[in-house]
C-alpha cells in the first residue's frame, strides 16, 4: 500500500466515530418546575426520578432534567415557561403546583404538561376530563384544597379549647389563595371557629404573621396548602413553637419539620407519579390518553415531642387514628 493511501485510510477511521457519535440523538431535555426551594430537591427531585426510573430513565445517561425552583415567585412563570417553549422542551412537569401548571398551559397547547394539583383539574381548565383529558396535559390530583376542612377539624380535635385560628395564605398562589378565601371561613363556622387569613408570601412575611397572631390571641394556626409555604416548614415550625402556638399542616414533611400534626396526601408520591407519567410520555404515550390520577392515600401524623412541647395531652382515641406518631 502506498504511504497516501494508508495515512488517507487512517484518516478516515478516526473520522468515522466522530460522525456516528454526532449522529447520536440529543438526550430529551425534561423541564422540572416546583414553588418549592431547592432545600427540596433531594427528597422532591429524588422521587420524580424514581417515577422516571420505572420507564427507564436515568438523569443524565439518556435524559436531561432541568430544575427550576421558585421559591415562591410565582411572577416568573410566564416568562419561564414562554423560554421553554422557545427551547423546544420535551415535557414540562409541574408536580404539586398549582400556578406552575396553570401557567405552562397557558403557554403552550403542544409541549406534554405533567401536572400535580390539589384542585380539580377539569375546574382550572387543565384537561377536559379526568378519564379523557383531551389536550396536552394530564397528571395527578391529589385534592388538597377539598380536605382543608377535615385538617381543621382534626386539629379542633387535638387542640378543643382552641377557638381563634390563623391561617397563612400566599397571595401569589392564587388558586390556593381563593380556595382559602372561599372555603376555610365556612369550615370553621361549621365547628364553631374563627379564622383570619395572613398573608405569607416571604420569610419575613411570615414573621408579621406571627406577630399579628399574637396580637389577635389567636390559639392555634393552620397553614394552607402552598409549595412556598411547605418549604418554610422549618421556619414556620419553630416559629409556632417559640410563641406556644399548636399548628396544622398539609403534609408530614411538616410534621417532621415540628408541626404539631398534618393531614394530607402523600406528596413524594405525587412527584413519584409525576416522574411516572413523564417516563410514559418520553416513550410516546399522549397526555389526552392518560387520565388523570387522583391520590386515594391520605395521611394523619402527629409529632408527639411538639405536643409536649406544648403542653398539650393528647387522648389514645385520636393517636390511633393517625398513620404515624412521631415520638
């Protein structure tokens, strides 16, 4: 062989990989959004991943996952997601936030939305049914906002002599924030209680809410349902603790976190289920063909050291109907 043709040929075998590896497809490129701080994204990301991984998924070897933590700035969302959409994003997940996947489905009608609400879905405009969503969203409901009342009447439980009650909204989750407005005045009329609405929509926020708690004499507090809020659970923990105030709370997380108890679905299934359907979709499912999940797995925990904490006894009757007592 002579020497042009064998540096010719040598030159064309080390060619070859590089055009088959630049003929690979690109990975999809998943967009993860949540009113959640990133403090959440070990236990939040890490069960969307889970769901991912049941459909063979794995971040980083053959997806792409993009996080977007807002921290309870609700205000960026159409900018964000109108950015996704401009990327051409794969599937947009939106597990357990209301504003996020109102806010994608109002940005796009072609980009699979993962959804995760605590309202009913056909009620925001999100699919056309729950057995047929019809569009291009689909996903889980897991009905917070319909079990406020029960939270608050567990809590009467817990706490009976309690009368005055506080309870945080976030103004910029508006569906949670009417669905506050609208519902918790008529629960607690209905055992006899009095609510006032704070407004908590930063950490200093927060603060002036527990300062006008206890102004008002209020006697116990109940946080709605809201992801900025569940990621303050530390915050609002202690803060309840330091000024004897018993609190209820939408998931165990905030148990954990100090909450005297919670009543609520179970979230890291909901964002499980959510990685689920996003798998199912990269695989070619269509949103309009898979209905709507509705969380069937209810949770009453109750942080025992809190109530000792407090001061407050709590009778045999009540621990056993909780699903977790937290010594």
């Amino acid at each position: 062989m002579k020497r042009r043709e064998f540096i010719t040929l040598l030159g064309s075998a080390a060619a070859w990989p590089l055009a088959a590896r630049a003929q690979q497809p690109a990975m999809p490129v998943v967009a993860f959004v949540s009113g959640r701080s990133s403090g959440d994204s070990a236990r939040a990301g890490g069960a969307f991943r889970r769901g991912l991984g049941e459909f063979g998924y794995v971040e980083s070897r053959n997806l792409a996952v993009e996080y977007h933590w807002l921290d309870g700035r609700y205000e960026v969302l159409p900018s964000l997601m109108a950015d996704l959409v401009r990327r051409g994003i794969a599937v947009i997940a939106t597990p357990a936030s209301n504003p996020a996947a109102l806010a994608a489905k109002a940005a796009t009608t072609t980009i699979p939305i993962v959804f995760g609400v605590g309202a009913d879905p056909v009620k925001l405009g999100l699919v056309a049914s729950l057995a047929r969503p019809g569009g291009n969203a689909t996903g889980i409901n897991f009905f917070s906002a319909d079990i406020t009342a029960k939270r608050l009447g567990l809590l009467h439980d817990l706490v009976p002599k309690a009368t005055r009650i506080a309870a945080p909204v976030n103004p910029g989750n508006t569906s949670s924030d009417e669905a506050a407005q609208r519902d918790l005045p008529e629960a607690a009329r209905a055992i006899g209680l009095q609510i006032e609405l704070l407004n908590a929509s930063t950490s200093r926020e927060i603060e002036a809410a527990f300062v006008a708690m206890l102004r008002d004499r209020a006697d116990a507090l109940l946080v709605t349902p809201d992801g900025f809020l569940t990621s303050r659970r530390v915050q609002l923990a202690t803060s309840a603790a330091r000024y004897g105030i018993p609190s209820a709370h939408g998931s165990r997380e905030e148990a954990e976190a100090g909450g005297l108890m919670s009543y609520g679905p179970d979230l890291l299934e909901v964002y499980r289920q959510g990685g689920a359907y996003t798998g199912q979709i990269l695989k070619g499912a269509k949103p309009a063909d898979l209905p709507v999940l509705q969380s069937s797995k209810f949770e009453f925990v109750i942080n025992l050291q809190t109530a000792r904490l407090l001061g407050i006894e709590v009778p045999n009757s009540i621990q056993l109907l909780a699903d977790e007592i937290i010594e």
